[in-house]
C-alpha cells in the first residue's frame, strides 16, 4: 500500500509523493516562548514526532525545521511586566521547551530557528511583497493586501465574498470574522518599549505570519513537501503564510498541510479556570511515567480529538507494563528450535502496522497490530512453543516499531543500596525457609515500586513504571 495522508488544502487523502525522490522536507510549527507548554501543546509536537519517524521508517532521508517564535505580542508583554529583555524572558522556556522534547524521547529537528534571529530574512520578503503591490505601507507598519491574492482561503475554505475584507488587523492572533489585511511589520510605538530592530524598511518588529514564511523557505526553500501544526493555525495562521510567501515567490508554497486535532481534558477545553490544564511538569511532579504520558498523547489518530484523562493515563501506564513484561519474558527463553508459526505472527504484525500508519497516520490500527501479536504469542508461550530464535525475531520486530513509536523500550534499570541489600536479606530468609521474613521484605520492596518474581533460575525483580 502507498502512503497516503489527508490534505488540509484538499480535504481528501492523496498518496504522498515527495518532489526531490527519497527526500522529504518539512516545517513544523514550534512552540510560542512565553510560557511553559502545555500537553495539549505536546500532542500537535508528538503527532509530528510520530510523521518525522515514520518518513524514516519508509526510508526517506527527512528535513524537519521546527521553529521558535520569541517574538509576539504575548512574549513582549510578559517580558515588560517582568522589566527583563526579550532575551531573558524567552531564554529559561526555550530550555524547558528542549528538556521537555527530551523526557518525550522526541527526536531532534535539524534545525529550530529562532524568529529573533532572522529579522532580515523577512525584511527581504516584505520587501518583495511592496514591490510587487501585494502590500502596503500605513503609519510606519506594513500590511499584506489580501485582494491581490486571489486564492485566499482556500486552505481554510472560507468565501471572502461573505466577510469583511480591506479593514486592517495588527494583532498577531484574531477570529476567523476578522478577515482582514494583516500585519506584515509592526511599526514601533512607545507601547514595545526598547525592543524593535531598524531596518530597510522602518523600525520596528515582524508580524507573527511572516516569521514562520522567512525561516521555513530559508531552510527548505521557496517550495517544499509537508507543513504541519495544529487545527488552531489553519486560520489565520497557515493561510497568512500561504498567502504571503506565494505572492513574493510566485511559486506553490507547499504540497501537503496536515493539522493535528485539540486536545480535551475530562471532555472539556482544557483551562486553568476548569482546574484541567496540565504542563508535563504538573504531570511528572504527580509521579507519572513520561513514557506513558507519550502512549497516551499517540494512541488517538492525529484527526480525531483526543480526551485525556488521569484515568487514561493509568490505562496507558498498565499497557506499557504488559508490553515490557512481554519482552522480559521472551529474552529469558532458551528453548532450541524454531516455530513457523512465530514467523507468521511477526509477518501479519508487521503488515497490519504498516497499512495502519501507511494510511494517513493511524496509530490506533498500528498499535492493535502490536497487541494482537503479544496475545498471539503469549498463547504459545503458555504452551513452550517460543524458542529462544523465535523470541529474538519477535524482539527485532518490536524494536523496528520502536523505531515510529518510540516508547516501546524499555528503560534501563538499577537498584539502590538499600534495595540491594533487601533483596540479598530476602534471598538469605529463603534459604533459611524464613518464609515470614522473605514475604515481609517482598511487601517492603514492593512498597518501594519493586516487584520480585521466583523464578527456577532464582529471583528476578522489576520495577513498576
């Protein structure tokens, strides 16, 4: 089967063909340094983790630009209520920001530019846009003129004809009934205080729009293969984009736009007035397996809402259990031989996985591929059917999923001292057939978060995740 993905700009599924064969280049919308993100903020940046491995895992070399906007109408606030610089109000979020990546066990873009840092690379777009009549010059600010471009809104597929157009707008976020000529370049007024750059074309600072147009094709060029984001930046946000860099390069901007559904939390919009907002790090100071949290934030496919519950997040904890436990079993077989019926089951597995994730990105069929081999062959373990060839090509096959999903494996584990030394006491009370002493220590390590298994090989323990 082909892969295909669902179109944004056409609303329908289309087999995915890169321009340049073998490669795939792509710009995913980053995070907004204001604030620490938010889980919901992390399922679009997972959602896009999941589409960069996958390109991978089908043998594409990938290109991902991921970009920082430190600079908008948000940042510029908190950093004026602070009394700091731009710089050391973004700074300590830009590093939760890669931290977070991190605990998710995101892979790294090749590149995360900073919208600060490319001030002159949209100064040279705008100044296209002027030249070629596609905006214009008001006070001191610039705006892009949305008539001149005729296919406007056809990402968002909304009529102009029954919206107010040719009134401005110079906030970098508004509705979707405020259909209007956008700022391009903000000129300064006393309100941004020291910070504005001067430039060709005035002082000032860029609209939100034209940041993610010049960092996008300064990397991957004027015309590239996918862009990403959540539903929340179709309008005004991808559309602005798609207006602003087709008229200054008179090229088609981009081929495929995938959008990632909301997040609710216990079925509502996630806020701080419910008392349902949640950051990873309100989620990891409550003890939760990061792991788990990245299951949870992948087990919806990307198009369909996501509900996220602590119940869920329970659920998700225990499925990753169960897939460890599994693996942990099959590295301790040393049965000879080999079992047909092992190859079959890690064949179909494979087939079913990929004709999910080929088709549009659907996770939840991939991950039903993987639990209906773990019932297959936990069947025939039950009746010492697995030899130990058969258990290494089922560990292969689930490493090779790891390669897309990404938490699968799992971490490398140790015992304190003082669990040491339990342990060792335990094992002692048992060769003494000190059973009271032996269950007493087991309650006790357990209590810890450490299950023990006897086993005709001796004691094996676990940690519970």
């Amino acid at each position: 089967m082909s892969l295909v993905f669902f179109n944004t700009l056409t609303r329908q599924k289309e087999e995915f063909v890169p321009i340049e064969s073998g490669k795939v280049k792509m710009y995913t919308c980053g995070p907004t340094v204001y604030d620490y993100p938010h889980i919901g903020n992390y399922r679009t940046f997972l959602f896009e983790d999941l589409l960069r491995r996958y390109l991978k895992y089908k043998g594409f070399q990938v290109t991902q630009v991921m970009n920082l906007t430190d600079i908008d109408d948000k940042i510029i606030i908190g950093s004026q209520k602070k009394g700091i610089s731009l710089d050391e109000y973004t700074a300590p979020y830009k590093k939760i920001f890669f931290e977070d990546l991190n605990t998710l066990n995101a892979e790294a873009s090749e590149f995360y530019p900073e919208a600060t840092k490319h001030i002159k690379e949209m100064v040279k777009i705008i100044k296209k846009l002027l030249g070629k009549k596609h905006a214009y010059e008001i006070e001191g600010s610039i705006y892009f003129k949305i008539s001149t471009f005729p296919e406007y809104g056809k990402l968002s597929k909304m009529n102009l004809e029954e919206l107010k157009v040719g009134t401005r707008v110079k906030a970098d976020e508004y509705e979707k009934e405020q259909v209007s000529d956008f700022a391009l370049w903000k000129a300064w007024d006393e309100k941004d205080g020291d910070i504005f750059w001067e430039t060709e074309i005035g002082k000032g600072r860029p609209g939100w729009h034209i940041e993610c147009s010049a960092m996008s094709m300064k990397y991957l060029g004027e015309y590239f293969d996918i862009h990403t984001g959540g539903v929340d930046n179709i309008f005004p946000h991808h559309e602005n984009e798609i207006a602003q860099s087709q008229c200054a390069t008179g090229k088609k901007f981009v081929n495929f736009w995938l959008h990632a559904e909301h997040l609710l939390v216990d079925n509502k919009r996630m806020a701080k007035r419910y008392g349902n907002f949640y950051t990873l790090r309100d989620l990891l100071d409550k003890g939760w397996y990061p792991m788990a949290i990245r299951y949870l934030l992948l087990s919806t496919y990307y198009r369909q809402q996501l509900n996220f519950t602590l119940e869920g997040l329970e659920a998700a904890k225990n499925s990753l259990q169960r897939i460890f436990d599994f693996s942990d079993q099959l590295e301790t077989i040393e049965k000879e031989g080999k079992n047909p019926q092992a190859e079959r089951l890690v064949i179909s597995a494979k087939e079913k996985f990929e004709a999910g994730l080929d088709d549009d990105l659907n996770v939840s069929i991939g991950l039903a591929a993987i639990f209906d081999l773990i019932y297959e062959v936990n069947k025939l373990l039950r009746e010492n059917q697995v030899s130990k060839t058969d258990a290494q090509l089922i560990l292969n096959q689930m490493d090779s999923f790891d390669k897309v999903l990404g938490y699968l494996k799992k971490p490398e584990e140790s015992l304190d001292d003082k669990a040491v030394q339990l342990v060792e006491r335990r094992e002692k009370a048992r060769q003494d057939k000190d059973w009271q002493l032996a269950d007493k220590i087991r309650k006790q390590l357990l209590e810890m978060g450490i299950i023990l298994e006897d086993t005709s090989a001796g004691t094996k323990w676990k940690k519970k995740i």
